[in-house]
C-alpha cells in the first residue's frame, strides 16, 4: 500500500469525524503512510457544525487521541477558514495528498447532504474515502462494482492490494467483483422473448469478466465473480454488499479523457449517494489537476 503516502482527513466537527480518523488511523498503519494531515474546515463544509469557534489545542490532542499512537506522534493538524467544498479542494492539492477521507451521515440522516460528497469525489485530484457514520475500520472484505473501464481495472488493483494488507492473521483476504446488465431495447426485434434476451446477455457478460480479471494476481484471496441484472446498478450494488456482510465497495471514477475526468459517472455517483457502506473511489492520481487548477484560480 506504497501508494498512500500522505492521508489527509478533513474534519468539520460532525458526529461523523471520530469514524473518519478511525478508518484514517487503520489505512496509515496498513500502507505505513509518512504523514496523516488532520484538517479542520471551520466556516463551512458539508456537515459543519454549528459552532463558530474552534480550540485548536483541544482539537489537536483530541486527533492524536483518536489516532492509534505510532500515527499520532506524527500526525499534523491545520486548522483552516473558508468555503467547505473549496478549502477541502486547495488543501487536497496544495498537501499533494494520496488519499482524503471524509466523515459523513448516513444516507437516510435528514441532515444528510449528499450534494457536497459528489463534488468532492469528481474534483478531487487523489483517491477519496467517504465514511458513513457508526462504520468500523475493516477491510479485509471488499465488494468491487465494475463496468470493464480502465478505472475499473484500477479499483480491482487497489481492493486486492488492501485485501491483503487489511485481513487478519489467519483471515483469507475476499474480494467479490460485480457486474450488472440488463436486456435493454429491442430483442422482439431479434425474435428473443425477456428470458431468451437475459440468457443471452449473461453470456456475453460472464465472458466480458473472464477477459476482464485475466493477468490480474488473485493469489491468497478469495476471489468471486457475480453477474446481476438488474436496471438499477446502485441498488443491485448496495444489496449484494449488505447480503455478504462486506467491510467497503471500492469503485473507479470515471476519467475517460483530461476533459471527462472531473465527471465521476452516474452509476458511481448513486452508489455514493445511497451507500451505508464505506466508499473508496480510486482514480489517477493527478487526473483532475489541470481542470482542479482552473476552478481554483492557480
């Protein structure tokens, strides 16, 4: 887990931030990270409190309490002011960080806001882990959605790589691949009833996965593959990752070209938004730069 060198939590005072620095604290010390970059977004956020005032020395030794001891002796706390989203953005760039985790309500919450997590996952120019509240920091079962994209083949990389770190002594790593498809339009034309025309499409899927995980290293993981049909791919997600008990749903971005990589996808988008499981989008790193710069102003 070389790749998650530097981890920064952003913290803006909601029920949900305790969780955040325990799924921090677990990946620093799986990917022995260098530096855990504990970031408070005072004046704004997408669950800020209401409180204005913030004691920084309380709140630095609150992070270092929460944090398991080897990361907190290290771990660097700012305390920053301004617009939530934004400030969440700079920071993310300017630290050059490798992973941002983020607290959040679970989704039927109603001060739930789902808007804010959506815009961070499509901007920020590193891999992002949202975390639902009451979560615990678990990552030897991981659920992995893919639609057969070069993002999805990244996400599939990344879950074996933290299976692995993430399984207990004497726990065998699990990774469960899913793809969903549907009959689509069209295949009265094509003399096919819905039995024939689902029959059909499960072929070309089952061998869509094959080509797909061919070359991957499954090596010391319990490795799954389930085709779902169904026309609604988030629900399909999210039942068959509570029915298996999995600790995360890892899943790619969508960054097709330099202009599409901002864009997270819609598919990914209602997974985020409707999850009560953690979610990490994995994306290249450095992929929204350019774009991240020009909303920025630099």
């Amino acid at each position: 887990m070389k790749r998650y060198r530097r981890i920064g939590v952003f913290l803006t005072g909601s029920p949900a931030d305790d969780v955040a620095l325990a799924f921090a604290g677990r990946f620093a010390t799986l990917a022995k990270s260098e530096k855990v970059l504990c970031v408070y977004v005072h004046g704004g956020g997408p669950e800020a409190a209401a409180t204005e005032t913030i004691d920084i020395e309380e709140l630095r030794k609150h992070v270092i309490s929460a944090l398991p001891k080897a990361i907190g002796e290290h771990a660097e706390v700012d305390i920053h002011a301004g617009s939530g989203v934004a400030e969440i953005l700079q920071s993310a760039r300017d630290l050059e960080l490798d992973l941002i985790v983020k607290g959040r309500r679970l989704p039927a919450h109603q001060a739930a806001v789902g808007s804010a997590f959506t815009k961070l996952a499509r901007k920020l120019p590193c891999n992002v882990l949202i975390v639902p509240n009451y979560c615990r920091p678990h990552f030897a079962r991981i659920h992995v959605p893919v639609d057969f994209s070069e993002h999805s083949k990244l996400a599939l990389e990344a879950a074996l790589e933290i299976a692995r770190a993430g399984a207990a002594d004497g726990q065998q790593p699990q990774i469960l691949l899913q793809t969903v498809y549907c009959a689509g339009y069209g295949y009265r034309k094509l003399g096919m009833d819905l039995d024939q025309a689902i029959a059909k499409q499960a072929e070309v899927t089952r061998e869509q996965v094959d080509e797909f995980v061919a070359g991957v290293d499954t090596s010391g993981v319990q490795f799954e593959t389930i085709c779902t049909c169904s026309e609604d791919t988030a629900s399909a997600v999210h039942e068959l990752a509570t029915a298996c008990k999995m600790d995360m749903i890892v899943v790619g971005s969508r960054g097709l070209s330099s202009a599409a990589a901002v864009i997270l996808g819609a598919t990914a988008e209602r997974i985020l938004l409707r999850a009560a499981h953690p979610i990490l989008i994995v994306k290249r790193k450095g992929e929204t730069t350019g774009l991240l710069n020009a909303l920025l102003g630099g």
